[in-house]
C-alpha cells in the first residue's frame, strides 16, 4: 500500500486540498481507509479525549493517533493497549488545530454507531476530537478554531448534521458531555436547529 501523506504546506494552497485542510497541522494517521461507494460526507461528529484523562498538552494523543503511544508509560494505558485510532482533527487546550487523515477519507473514530437512520458513521462522518476530559468544560480558544472548522467543512462538503460521540453511540460513550456548550456552537456558526441533536 502506498505511504499516505499529506499536501506542503505553502502561501499558494487552497484552503482544501486533497481533503486537507490548510488551517491544520498535518501528521498523517494510518487508521483510516477509503470510504464506500459515493457516501456523502454529511456529518460532523464532536469527541472529547486526554490522555492519561485529565492530562493535557503531552503528545500523547498524537502519539496515539499514529500508533505512536509508549503503552508502559502510564498504567491507564494498559487499557487501551493495541488499539488503533484516529480522528480527522485534533484541537487543543490552547486551540492549535491539527489534522490525522484527509476528509476525503474514512477515519477510524466513530467505533460502533448509528445516527439520522444510518449505521457506521465512520463511512459518512468527519471527527473532530477537543481535548478535555468528557463532561468537564473547554476553552475560549477551542470554541474558536472548532467554529472555524465546522464553518470551512460545511462549506466544502454537505454537511447535514453535527451531533457528539454520546449522540452517535448512545450508551456506550458520553463525549463531549455536559460541560460542551451546543448553544454556543450553534450560535457562533449561525445555524437552524435541524443540524443539531433534539436534546441540545
């Protein structure tokens, strides 16, 4: 298989490129995959990860994403040991905007889910991972740079719908949580009430 990479970076590029988005620091995933058949890319689907949880601003998610991760450094590893992951997007505490794997392309994110009538969001998704802990609150910063994200992807791709992990995989993950702030997001991107879970 060929080796994946990413656009140069450079004045010239357009804003997307390839599924790459040029706002974004770029360190290529291998979890990820062609999506099936012409599956529109309409969702955008919200997490929340630290790694160990609670700690910030270390490396380890992206270390994690690129199959990086030391599993013997911290005993909260062990539980994740071998696994193979990734988000399209990673934004920190400080709002620095990083990309894994092109939008063009299926990352692996989502795990088992449903949303809107559709099983596997993966095929149809884009995810965008904030660091913090679920439940817990985010920064002024990452509020910012997701907004601009979310705004640039649903002006490049169909986006229909933009829910969290707990929306897609009711029962099974809790991320953002109660402490992500939708009216916020909502109100920032001036978007109708259809694009977002009822609950919120």
């Amino acid at each position: 298989m060929p080796q994946k990479t990413a656009p140069e970076a450079g004045p010239a590029r357009a804003l997307w490129e390839k599924g790459w988005y040029r706002h974004a620091r770029a360190l290529v995933s291998p979890n990820s995959g062609p999506r099936p058949g012409k599956t529109p890319i309409d969702l955008i689907v919200i997490h929340s990860i630290s790694l160990p949880p609670g700690q910030f601003g270390n490396g380890n998610v992206q270390r994690l994403f690129t199959n990086q991760l030391d599993w013997d450094e911290h005993p909260y590893f062990q539980g994740i040991r071998g696994l193979q992951v990734s988000s399209h997007f990673f934004i920190s505490r400080s709002g620095e905007l990083w990309q894994f794997v092109s939008c063009d392309e299926r990352a692996w994110h989502a795990g088992q889910s449903s949303y809107r009538g559709r099983a596997n969001c993966n095929d149809d998704s884009v995810g965008i991972e904030l660091e913090g802990l679920e439940g817990d609150t985010f920064e002024a910063a990452q509020y910012e740079t997701l907004t601009g994200l979310c705004a640039a992807l649903m002006g490049h791709y169909p986006v229909a719908h933009i829910a969290g992990h707990e929306h897609i995989a009711a029962g099974r993950k809790q991320d953002p949580g109660p402490g992500f702030d939708w009216p916020l997001l909502q109100r920032t991107l001036a978007a109708p009430d259809k694009y977002f879970p009822a609950a919120n």
